[in-house]
C-alpha cells in the first residue's frame, strides 16, 4: 500500500499558563492528499489531570474537555472526514483539511493549545492516529515497562524469600548478531542452567498482547542453541476484555509449543515450584 504523509499536533491542557504545565490529552491529524483530518480527544481516563491539576474541580475539566470535543467534531465535519465520504466546504476539496489543521493548530492563548506540528509517513492515517494517541496520551508504552518492571521486583523478592535467589543473576546472549538480556539466570558452578523472565501480557490491545509475546517467542527461538536448556516465563495477563484474554492464551500456547515452560507469575507456590527443581 502506498505511504501518504502526515501533519499531526499534540493536544495539551494547560490551565495555569503562569506555570507552564500541560498534559497531553489528544492528537489531531490531517493527510492532505486524502482530504482527511480527524482527532481524538481523552475524555474518560481524567485521573491524571484531576490529580495533578487538583486546584480544578473535576467537573471544570470534564466540561473543558466535553466541550472541546464538541468542536473538534464539528471541525472534523467541516473538512469533508464524515467516515462515509467528501463533503465540500469553503476551499478547494484537496486544501480543505489542510486549511483547517492550520487554521486550529495555531498557537493562541487558552487552556487547551497544540505542540508544534509534526510529521510522519503511513499507509492508514487512522491506524497512525491511534498509535499517535496511546503513545503521547494513554502512554501505553510506559505502562507496559513499567509493569514489567513491577513484575521483576516481584519475582527477586520470592526468590530472596525461599534464599535461592543467590543462585540467579542478571545474564546477556548473543549469537554475535542479536543480543538478549535477561533479569534472572540460574547459574551454579559457573554453568548457566535455567532462564527466568518475567513477561508482562496485560497490554490495552490484543494486539500489544501479541506483539510483546511474539517479541519474546522470536528471542528463545533465535538464541535457542546458546540458552540453558530450560526455560521458564512467568507471566501476568489481563484482566477482563475476552479478546484480550484470547490474545493472551494464545500467546501462552505459542510458549508452551516451543517448549517453554509458563507459570502464574503471582502464584508464588507455582512460580518457586518451577525454579525450585
């Protein structure tokens, strides 16, 4: 498919401009050559901007934000982007969302502003925007790690618990072209003889649940030759959404076809039994 280009801005509330503090709360995008300009705007996860901007009453911010989103839709439908088809409206059909990015993206005094325009390339302009809005808004990419993270710590204070957590340290592979590290390496007389990660699989999308699984099933299988013959992940999945926890049995029984063993990261009985032995 061919790539078109893009010109996206980041929303930002900023209700103290003596402060100089904003959130990132949307992303709006436009694709010229298509006539296609469309947004989208957080108007339900608001714990963030309730917190941290706590001299606001709640409903201050939801009604800044609910407005709002009422005039983007109305921009959006002024460029001719209905989702079933082109409508004119004061410019040429080709310049008409181009015209409006601009003419919204301004920078102007007022709670909500834009960052500077940006740029990318892609083949589906929605696809973009919603990747655009779970990396700068919903932050998808730092909850993951983060998590992930959590889900480490986890592990070592177990296995400090049982006191055989001397016996795991922190080890890198390569196969001299690809490199993996790894948080928890069984190792006694020097030999390394078990793998132990941690695999956070609780990801928004089914996808992402996918993507992070297939990420880690590529690296066994890739460095299969030079890793100690057993290996373990222990992982946490999602809760609720039933596509998501397909998403996340399915990468299970990829695991498990390649012969990795998978336990319930925080089932402490089923994770120690699993490097106990």
């Amino acid at each position: 498919m061919k790539k078109h280009a893009l010109s996206y801005a980041i929303v930002r509330f900023q209700p103290h401009v003596e402060t100089e503090e904003f959130a990132n709360v949307g992303i709006v995008l436009v694709a010229p050559r298509l006539s296609y300009l469309d947004f989208r705007l957080e108007t339900r996860r608001l714990g963030r901007l309730t917190g941290f901007f706590d001299s606001l009453a709640p409903t201050t911010i939801r009604s800044v934000l609910k407005n709002y989103n009422t005039e983007l839709k109305r921009i959006r439908e002024m460029a001719g982007h209905t989702g079933d088809g082109q409508t004119r409206f004061e410019f040429e059909l080709t310049d008409n969302a181009e015209h409006l990015f601009h003419a919204l993206t301004k920078d102007r005094e007022g709670i909500i502003r834009f960052s500077d325009v940006r740029f990318a390339m892609s083949e589906n302009p929605r696809a973009k925007l919603e990747e655009l809005f779970d990396h700068y808004v919903r932050r998808n990419f730092a909850s993951s790690v983060y998590k992930e993270g959590l889900l480490e710590r986890h592990v070592r204070s177990a296995l400090r618990l049982r006191e055989i957590g001397q016996n795991f340290r922190r080890m890198s592979f390569t196969d001299g072209v690809y490199s993996a590290n790894f948080p928890f390496v069984e190792v006694i007389d020097d030999k390394p003889l078990k793998i132990l990660k941690p695999i956070y699989l609780g990801q928004d999308e089914p996808t992402r649940i996918l993507d992070h699984g297939n990420k880690w099933l590529f690296t066994i299988n890739r460095l299969k030759k030079i890793l100690p013959p057993d290996v373990v992940f222990a992982v946490e999945g999602p809760s609720g959404s039933s596509l998501r926890q397909r998403a996340f049995r399915e990468a299970v029984e990829q695991f498990k076809a390649s012969d990795i063993k998978v336990v319930d990261a925080k089932n402490e009985r089923e994770l120690l039994g699993a490097v106990d032995h």
